[in-house]
C-alpha cells in the first residue's frame, strides 16, 4: 500500500494508521511502530491476554534500548513523570477516568476501533497512540497495560538531540496546547522534583530536615520504579537533573509551536489552529 496524498486536516503518520484499518479484515488491530522488536511468541501471548481477561484494547509498554547514560538516566525520570500523569495501573478500571495507550504495542479489536471513532477521531493529534486509548476508555471499551520487558524492545532516541526534537511535538500536545497550564506545569515539576535537592544546601533547621526526608522518599520511590523500565536503582540520583531538562523540553515545545503557529513533523507543517481544534 502507497500513499501518495496527505487529505488535509490530517497528520501523516495518522492518516497512514486509518488507512491500514480500513483495508484490514480481521477482528484485531495491532498499532505499531516500524522499529519495534518482538519476542516471536510476543503476539499469540498478547492476544490469549487480551480474550482471556475479556479485553477490547491491551496496550503493552516495551523495554527501552538507549544507547547513552545521559539518555537512560533521563529515561528514568520520564517514567516517573508518565506513570504519574497518566496513572496506566487504573485504566483498566471501568469506574477510572484514567486510560492508557503505548504506540509501541496498541491490540485493539476492530469493534471497538469502529465504535470509538477510529483515527478519525485524533486525525491531528502527534500523540494519537495515547489519545486512542481515551477514546476507547470513553466509549467503555476494557483497557489495560502490560510490561513486555523480554518480548517488546525499542530503541527509543539514538541522542539526546533527537529526544529533545522528538518529544517537543507532544509536550505541549498533550497539556491541550494550553499556556497558563504548561507554565503551570514545569513550575509545579521544579518545585516539586528540583527545589527540595537545592532546598538541603540551602536551609537549616527542621526545613532541612524535612527536605532530606523528601529527597530520601523521593529517591526511594523513584529506584524502586527504576525496575520496570529495567534500569539501575542509582540512576534516581540524577533525578533532578533530568528533571529540569524535562521542564526545558515542555517549555521549548510551547514557545516554538506558539513561534512557528503549529509543529513540524517529517518535513510537514501542520498549523496549531487546526491541532488545537482536535480536543479530545
């Protein structure tokens, strides 16, 4: 199948994914992404999961491969940060409004792809692999998200050039291109993450203490979260440090797209009145 023509009022890669859908027969859907490895054995356990447990849309989160320190060390605090924000051990709870969903490995039934509106529905939104999960937990459709550590590997960013690029198409995207809201959220991350690590250095008393005790909670929690992504508990130390570089990715993803009037994706322009008109 070749695509030739991008309708207007759509993201390639979205376009792509609904076209793929359209041409499809079978009951399941599997959104994936090209540089994903799977164990052999990978789909056939996923899709007795998904009908044992009486599914319409299992998610699956790959082990991450990255090639530098500076990149799995920040790789430690992002999990932190999504699995704070987007709570995935809910969505499978049909009274949660929590949803979830992992571009790496979406299973979904073609019933309830039809019936949450398809990539129709998200046609302009760069992060569509977790906005179908919305979509489906809306129409209340059985979700859930498994580790696939062993059976799903991706490389995520080969530097952290690319990451930063990478990532600032879906920051501001997925704060609903909202400005107070995306300022409101990297104050809240660097008082929250950064200030009570400066706070030691900086205060005495019972404030000292109770900041050690944040920090020493804070790390405690973050090294043990660590294990799922398959990294080493000591990269929690860095936490901070990748902290703000995450406050600078969201930042710099507001400002350009507020500067250019929408995002580049691909070597395609795609205007920010039309990305903000997909709320989902």
């Amino acid at each position: 199948m070749s695509i030739t023509e991008l309708p207007a009022g759509w993201l390639g890669k979205n376009y792509a994914l609904y076209q793929g859908a359209e041409r499809a027969s079978g009951a399941l859907l599997l959104f994936t992404d090209a540089d994903v490895v799977m164990d052999p054995s990978t789909l056939a356990k996923a899709v007795s999961y998904l009908q044992a447990n009486h599914l319409h849309h299992l998610a699956v989160m790959p082990s991450v491969r990255l090639p530098s320190l500076a990149l799995r060390l920040f790789c430690s605090t992002f999990g932190v940060f999504f699995s704070g924000y987007m709570r995935q051990w809910k969505a499978k709870d049909p009274a949660s409004k929590s949803f979830i969903g992992v571009g790496a490995f979406n299973l979904v039934t073609m019933e309830a792809y039809k019936a949450s509106g398809t990539h129709r529905a998200i046609a302009m939104r760069p992060d569509d692999d977790i906005k179908l999960g919305k979509l489906l937990k809306k129409a209340g459709y059985g979700q859930e998200m498994l580790w696939g550590m062993g059976l799903l590997t991706v490389v995520w960013y080969s530097s952290m050039r690319e990451l930063i690029e990478g990532l600032m198409k879906n920051f501001f995207a997925g704060l609903e291109y909202n400005v107070p809201i995306s300022i409101g959220a990297g104050i809240v991350v660097l008082l929250l993450n950064v200030w009570p690590f400066a706070a030691i250095f900086a205060v005495r008393g019972v404030a000292w203490i109770l900041y050690t005790l944040a920090v020493i909670v804070m790390l405690v929690f973050i090294s043990d979260a660590n294990r799922f992504y398959g990294l080493p508990r000591w990269y929690a130390l860095a936490h901070p440090f990748s902290a703000v570089l995450f406050v600078y990715i969201l930042w710099k993803s507001m400002v350009r797209t507020l500067w250019t009037g929408g995002i580049n994706w691909r070597g395609t322009h795609y205007p920010l009145t039309l990305l903000r008109a997909n709320r989902v």
